[in-house]
C-alpha cells in the first residue's frame, strides 16, 4: 500500500497524457480478496485505472513479453523469490507512448522496484518519456 502513495506523489509531479494502470494481485497466501475502498483511494490520480488480478493475468503477459524480449530488463528481480515463474509484484513497469500489445506485450523501458525505492526514477523517466 504504502508503493501506491508514493506513485501517487509521483503522478502530483507529472503533467501531461499518462496511463496507469494498477494491478492489485495475490502474492502473499492471505491475499485472498481484491483491496479494498480505502486502499483503492491511495491512488485518485484520474489517469489511473486500477483492477484486481487474481489469477495473475499481467504477471504472466509481463513474463511471455520479457521472453519474446530477452535481454531487455532482468525481470526475475521483481518476481517473488526471484524466480522466473514467481509472480512480478512491487514493479513500475514504464512502456513509450509508440508501445503497442500485440502479439505479446512489449518490453518495458523501465522496470523495478519497490515502487517507495523507485519514485525519483520514476518520476525522471516519465518527465523525460513526456518532454524529449
């Protein structure tokens, strides 16, 4: 909870046309339900979009795209246990506004974490993504 204030701090520095999407998704054996309304309003940037991924969905597109992507950013860092199967969790992951799903999701051009660790690289990435 406490990455999704400081992305929200984050969000209060940028201007300009970004998506966020947050996912909220069972890591530890009693993540059993999705957050709730006051975790949820942590995050009240308009720009954000926030779902509850029980089954891991985003965890595992983000692993087939870092696969059709090697090289790109060593994912395993932010998989719990540091395993490749394990689930990405406590990651901003960035994409360029020309970044398309397709076939698989892109590579991330930024990626790490703990999201409270990563705020100021955060918010230089984004300022840069923004204004070249």
């Amino acid at each position: 909870m406490q990455g999704a204030s400081a992305l929200e701090g984050v969000l209060e520095q940028v201007d300009g046309p970004v998506e966020v999407l947050a996912v909220w998704e069972p890591v530890l054996p009693t993540d059993l339900l999705p957050p709730g309304t006051r975790t949820l309003k942590r995050l009240r940037d308009p720009r954000v979009w926030q779902v509850w991924d029980r089954s891991h969905v985003m965890s595992d597109a983000m692993r087939a795209g870092m696969t059709a992507h090697p090289s790109k950013i060593w994912l395993n860092a932010r998989r719990r246990g540091s395993r490749p199967e394990g689930v990405l969790w406590d990651a901003v992951a960035l994409f360029p506004p020309d970044a398309r799903w397709e076939d698989t999701l892109p590579a991330p051009a930024f990626l790490d974490g703990d999201v409270v660790d990563v705020t100021d690289a955060v918010a230089e990435r984004l300022q840069k993504m923004l204004h070249p």
